[in-house]
C-alpha cells in the first residue's frame, strides 16, 4: 500500500553548500550497509570531491568504530563542527554518547528531530557529496530524511539471500514513493575468491542483485566479494579502501563512485552549458 502523508509534506531544510545528498540503505541489517558507505565516502574524496559522511543510524551508530573516532565534536554557537578524519567531515550520535556501548532507547518524534537537527545545525558548508549512513528498514529515519531533506539518490545495498533481496525490494519501492530517485542496488558479499588460488566461490546465491535491478528497472552497480579484510578495517577504525588500494573489492568502490558520480553530476553540466547555476539541495 502507497504511503499516504497524513498532512501536506513539510517543508524540505536547506542544506546550504552541499551539492548532493546520497543516502546508503538496506531493506535488512546485517548486509555491510555501513561498510559501502564508509568506503564509498572515502572512494569520492579520493576522485577529488569534497565529502561529508552523516551516520543516521541512531539506535546502532557504526561510523564511529569503522573510522578509528573516539572524540567528541565541537559546538561553535549553535553550530556542531564535524569532526575531521581521513579527509572527511563526520557526524554521528555515537560521538554524543557517554559510552560506546550505551543504547538510544528514543520513539520516533525523538529521532526525526535529532536527525533534523544533524542536517540543519551541523557546518556542512562546501561539500559535493553528504553520505547518509541510514539504519536498516523503512522507518522513521528514512522518512525524515526524504521528506524534510532533497536526496539526489539512493544506493540499495543487499546481499544475494533470497530474505535479503525481498527486503530491497521494499526499501527500493519505499524511496521510489516518496520520489528520491535510485542511484541503484549494489550486491554485497556476493562470492568469495580464495587469496590462495584465486577461485571464485559463490557462498550463499548468485545474481540476486542483478536479476531484482532488471525486475525493478534500476541500475545495477556492482558486486562486492566477501573478503575477511573488508571486515578487519573496518573493527580496526582503518577503512579497507586505505590499505588495500588494488584489491578487488577497492575496485568495486571505486567503480561505485564513479557510477555515482555519473548519475549526480550530469544534470549540473547540463545546466552550466545553459547558463545556470547548479540548484543547491
């Protein structure tokens, strides 16, 4: 059933000097979310774009862990400063809380605004790209984020389980009824290629992804290999595209930024061709 706003939708925040909004989603947790998010941010940096990388997982705040932060950030006035690592701006609840281990026990209202207030009181200014790490699932964080927030696209990340890719199915159909475009579906721990013989292995199906991006009419934006080292950075606060720049999964990244890049960027030559200035989300 179609999501029927109960009011006229709110007024969507201004997010003065970001180009583009990227939100990084699953249907389900448990599929490496928060890694492609991570290393996609990092991935865009490295092709020369300025990036911000929001963690909008509030009940399970990963990004902090997964880049090497225990710090808290800066409040300037009424503005929080971003803290600064590996060449991106981040922002997390997880640099608010007194402990890593504590839980956000919040309802809905409380994570809308909070999310809100990481939007709007938060020194994005100057960047091309704000990744937004959203937790797994189609609730309250998603909403607010394609309702208040203008989102140049989504990246639907799943795994080639058949409970996985129902689940980005829905997550797939939940953005496309609140109009925030799909970037596309990336397939995580697709096979596993031995680094002794170099045989490929598929452990759980194969395909899944690109068979439900054919089904959707989205595009397909690759497939990440399963490789225990994608999993040790990111526990060791070091991400993997750092230390394993030719590896296949660094190339896998790489690609994925660029496809991004492709897809967002277009619209504003086209405009600067025209005489106009890139609109500002």
């Amino acid at each position: 059933m179609p999501i029927q706003p109960q009011h006229p939708p709110p007024e969507k925040l201004a997010l003065p000097g970001v180009r583009h909004v990227l939100a990084v989603a699953s249907g389900k947790g448990g599929v490496g979310k928060s890694t492609v998010a991570v290393n996609l941010a990092l991935a865009l940096a490295e092709q020369g774009r300025a990036v911000g990388l929001m963690d909008a997982d509030l009940y399970g705040p990963n990004i902090p862990r997964m880049l090497g932060i225990d710090a808290r950030p800066l409040i300037r006035g009424n503005r929080i400063i971003p803290l600064v690592q590996y060449g991106l701006r981040v922002l997390s609840i997880g640099f608010l809380l007194p402990a890593r281990d504590s839980p956000v026990i919040w309802r809905g209202p409380l994570v809308a605004k909070t999310l809100e207030q990481f939007f709007t009181e938060t020194d994005w200014e100057g960047l091309d790209y704000l990744v937004v790490d959203l937790p797994p699932g189609t609730g309250d964080a998603q909403l607010t984020l394609a309702q208040r927030v203008s989102v140049s696209g989504a990246v639907i990340v799943t795994t080639p389980q058949e409970v996985a890719l129902e689940d980005a199915v829905k997550g797939v159909r939940m953005f496309q009824q609140v109009d925030v475009p799909i970037l596309g579906i990336l397939e995580n721990m697709s096979y596993f290629l031995c680094p002794h013989c170099g045989e490929r292995t598929n452990i759980f199906r194969s395909e899944g992804g690109s068979r439900i991006s054919e089904e959707l009419g989205v595009p397909f934006l690759g497939r990440l290999p399963l490789d225990p080292q994608v999993c040790q950075g990111g526990d060791k606060g070091r991400p993997f595209l750092l230390d394993h720049p030719d590896a296949p999964a660094a190339v896998v990244f790489r690609s994925l930024a660029r496809a991004v890049r492709e897809l967002c960027e277009p619209s504003e030559e086209v405009l600067e061709r025209e005489g106009m200035e890139p609109s500002q989300p």
